[in-house]
C-alpha cells in the first residue's frame, strides 16, 4: 500500500464510522430511554445510572400483548392466504397450456422490475373489460365474446 492511499483510507474509515453512529444513535437512544427510570428520563446521560425494565412490564401487563397477538395472526392467515394463490398461479404458468403462455412468461419479469407497468396494465385490462360490456356502437366492432348468432368477435357487421 502506497503512503499516498493511507489518508484517503483513513478518511474513508473515518466516514464510515460518522455514518454508522448517525443511523445507529437513535436506535441506541430509545433503547437506553427504554430501560432508564421515569425519574431520570429528562437528565443528560449517554449511560443511564440505574436500569430498570418497568416500562416493559408495563406495556406488556396491558392490553398491548393482546394486539401484538392479533396482529400476529392477522398477518399471518394473510401470508398463508396470498402464498396459496401464488402457488395455484404458478402451478397454472409453469405447467398447463393456455393461449399466450409463452408470451406472459417473457413479460413477467419485466412487469416485477417495474411496478407503475403494471398499475398500467391492469387499468388498460379494467378498461378493456368496461368497453366489452358496454353495448356496440355504429363506429366500433363489437367486442363481446360471443355475438348472439354464435360468429366470434369482430367477424360480424357492425350493429
């Protein structure tokens, strides 16, 4: 190592360190608050005199496990729940055919990469559905998935 790199070294290390203790002090902070006694709450100290776990027996005695608790479940049936229909969505990509597979599975990552795409996709697909619902006019085809004489879309006359 070059005398020349040894400041910029230390400089760097130095940098690192300011950063680390800029993020890391509130979280060292509340945890001190956490464990100092109300009466010394308000006193400048980095180290509090006396510990004391009061506060954490106090939350926890009260309703507060309680919530934590059904927050937990909450959460979990919805974990449960979404990987269940992301597995029966996989199952049906990777596995049955279906017209415009091969198209979705080079798309997909593309659309995991960028969100705002997909927020696109679906409001093209949500209007696309509205104008298949809504009656045909003279000036468009229809759209419907089946006309009433049993013609696939877009083969008939205008109505």
């Amino acid at each position: 190592m070059s005398v020349a790199r040894v400041p910029r070294r230390i400089a760097f290390a130095a940098l690192v360190v300011a950063t680390l203790l800029f993020a890391l002090f509130p979280l060292y902070y509340a945890l001190v608050t956490s464990v100092t006694p109300a009466s010394d709450l308000f006193r400048a100290a980095l180290v509090p005199r006396d510990w004391t776990f009061e506060h954490y027996r106090a939350i926890l005695g009260g309703p507060f496990l309680r919530s934590i608790v059904n927050s937990v479940v909450v959460a979990g049936a919805v974990v449960l729940v979404s990987v269940c229909l992301a597995l029966a969505a996989a199952f049906a990509l990777a596995r049955i055919r279906f017209r415009g597979r091969t198209s979705r599975r080079r798309r997909g990552p593309v659309r995991a990469a960028f969100p705002p795409a997909k927020m696109r996709a679906w409001c093209s697909l949500t209007a696309a559905s509205l104008k298949r619902r809504a009656p045909c006019s003279p000036t468009r085809r229809c759209l419907r998935s089946r006309s009433s004489s049993g013609r696939s879309p877009g083969t008939g006359s205008p109505s």
